[in-house]
C-alpha cells in the first residue's frame, strides 16, 4: 500500500475521534484535510480537490449520505467511506445506492481501519493504472491512425498530382518541339491545373477540420458523418476496387462528430485491408453501409464482402493489441478505441459477426459490425 501517495479528508463532528484519525493518518498520507460537518466538507473538497473522502454519517448542517451524493454527482469514481456508530439496515441501504465505497462501523480499530482504508487504497491504484494505460492506448490510436490518415491522404493527391504533372509536361513538350504553346494549350491545361489545386486545397480541409475541431459535444446528423468519413477513404477505396452500397436515413444526435467519424473509419479500413489480405475478386468487392431509426435510437450497420472473421477470434476483436492482421499492417488498438468510444462517450452498443448474403446473383460472407446509438 502506498498510502503517503494519496490525500484524504475526513469529516467527523466527533473531536476526540478526529484527533485519533489524525494520529493515525497523517504520519501515514500525503496530506490530511478535516472538517466537522458536510457542509464544510463539500467546501474543503471543492478546494483542495483529495484524493480520498472518509465522512461520519450523523453530523449537522449536512448529513455524510447527503455530502456523498454531492460529491459523486461531482466526481462519480472518488472513492468514498462512511462511518456510523448506528447498526442501521435503511441508513446502510442507502449509503450502498449513494456509490460509496466502503462502509466502516464505529467503534473501530487502528488496524481494521486501516485494513479498510487499505482496500480503498489498492482500489484507486487499480483506477490509476488503468487510466494510465487508457491514455497510453489513446496515444497510440491517435498516431495509428494519423498513419492511416497520412495513406489516404495519399490515395487522393496521386490522380490530381498526375493531371498537373502530365499538363506541366506538356507545356515544357512543346515549347522544346515546337518552341511556343498555343493559347487554347494555355487556357485548357491551366484550368485542369487550377481545378486539380483546387481538389487539393479542400482535401486538405476535409483532413484539417478532421484533427482540429472542438472537442466540444455538438448536434450533428449521423448520415452526415457517414459521407465525411467515406470522402476520407473513398480514393483508396477506389483504387482497390471497392464500391459503396448506401442505405441512410437522417438521425440527430448530440455528442463529438469527429469521434463516430474515426469508429466508422477504423472499420471501413479494416474492410479495405481484409479485401487485400484475402485477395477477394475486385469484381465482388463490396462495403454496405445501412441505417435503421426510429424514435429512440439509430442502428448503423457496416458489412463487408471479405469472407468475415475467423469466428475462433470474433470475440476477441475489441481486445486492446488483438490483430489478426500481420505486425506491420495492424496495431490492434483501431476496433479497442472504437468499442471505448462507442460504450462510454455515445452510452452506445458496437458488436461484430459474420454474416453470409446474396448480393447481384453472387453468394458473399463477411464482417458485420453493428453499431447502436441511443438519442
């Protein structure tokens, strides 16, 4: 236990019990805070922010159960423990459902109250490493896929790049064969310049607006964030014989737009890459992508036609670093960032199966990832 890492505040109204709390823990803490009542603690806590609040239920002015609901409406994963000297099932009751951690009954030992502090200690450790690896995770997304990014951004200038080049070419061509250029050549390949500059001008755009937007939750229409993120993929799309099959419907929803448009994007390039990984006929290259509404929710589903997913491993495709991928094609963190996405910041559901269909007279099989958005 590491216990002098971690602030506590504890509100007794008590004198003599907080006295023995302050020469049990102070040795021990990083830092102790006490207030006499729930009031003063609310206002001590709003202050110096500790990392862990003990409360006496009984006190005046405000009550511990009263204090704990404020904070964890505040701060739902602070870790919480309340003390009372009445054996009370209802008041016991309604501690549990206020989300406090721990419930420790007077009169108390040092040892069995430092044993408890103990499991709230090793809790909140659990909590920051976990947070830790989530932001490391997150990290590693981000650079994946910028990565990703980088390679559509790619897809999209090669044809601009190779309209300017070949009007440049010809320009230089025949001043060195005929040692002018004539003012149709002029007019005609300066605006097939002009209008391939302008393509990469507003892809840029499209890519800039993608990774600096607010991340600000904003209203926005799901159908929208759909041809956002197929405009970011659709050159390597193109280039790899892929064809969109579109069935969409308008839904509002508010929440940050960027976010779904990177879960869409993780798995569109995940259709695009088992297309190649198993060599699937161009002819029958297929990514369907459909909406069903109604009042209550949006349902997004996006099936591919690439033979579906080993079903030994389906299961196991929103693990962080599980890839069925080769090491240098996948990392393994695109599906993990998109389930976190989609369960904690949309309070939505994303599941994956494999489904076989009949599409344009041929028998297809592939991935189907679902996607379930509640208003």
């Amino acid at each position: 236990m590491q216990l002098k890492n971690f602030s506590i505040m504890y509100v007794e109204d008590d004198k003599e019990i907080l006295e023995l709390v302050d020469y049990i823990l102070k040795p021990r803490c990083k830092k102790l805070l006490t207030a006499d009542n729930g009031k003063d603690g609310l206002e001590l806590y709003d202050r110096f922010k500790p990392d862990i609040v003990i409360s006496d239920i009984n006190m005046p002015f405000m009550d511990g159960i009263e204090m704990s609901k404020q904070l964890k409406s505040k701060e739902p994963d602070l870790p919480i423990v309340l003390v009372t000297s009445f054996d009370d099932t209802e008041l016991l009751k309604e501690a549990i459902n206020t989300g406090i951690d721990k419930y420790i009954q007077k009169p108390f030992s040092t040892e069995s109250f430092l044993a408890s502090l103990n499991a709230v200690v090793k809790m909140l450790e659990l909590k920051n490493e976990k947070a830790d690896l989530q932001n490391m995770i997150q990290t590693q997304s981000k650079i994946a896929s910028m990565g990703e990014m980088i390679g559509n951004i790619a897809h999209q200038w090669r044809q601009p790049l190779n309209v300017i080049s070949t009007a440049a070419s010809s320009f230089l061509l025949n001043l060195e064969l005929k040692g002018q250029v004539q003012k149709n050549e002029i007019i005609e390949n300066s605006n097939q310049i002009l209008n391939q500059v302008n393509y990469l001008s507003n892809t840029i755009d499209d890519f800039r607006d993608f990774y600096s937007k607010d991340d600000l939750c904003v209203k926005f229409n799901i159908k929208n964030a759909v041809y956002k993120s197929i405009s970011l993929v659709k050159d390597s799309y193109k280039s790899n014989s892929i064809e969109f099959i579109l069935d969409l419907n308008d839904y509002e929803i508010e929440k940050k737009e960027n976010e779904l448009i990177q879960v869409f994007i993780n798995i569109l390039n995940n259709a695009k890459d088992a297309f190649i990984i198993n060599n699937i006929d161009p002819d029958k290259r297929y990514v369907f992508i459909k909406m069903s509404v109604d009042e209550k929710k949006c349902t997004i589903f996006i099936k591919d036609s690439a033979n579906g997913i080993d079903e030994s491993v389906i299961e196991r495709v929103f693990e962080p670093y599980f890839t069925t991928k080769f090491a240098s094609q996948g990392t393994g963190i695109g599906l993990y960032m998109s389930h976190q996405i989609i369960t904690e910041h949309f309070n939505g559901k994303i599941t994956a199966y494999n489904k076989a269909y009949e599409f344009n007279k041929s028998s297809l099989k592939g991935a189907c990832f679902k996607i379930t958005l509640f208003s």
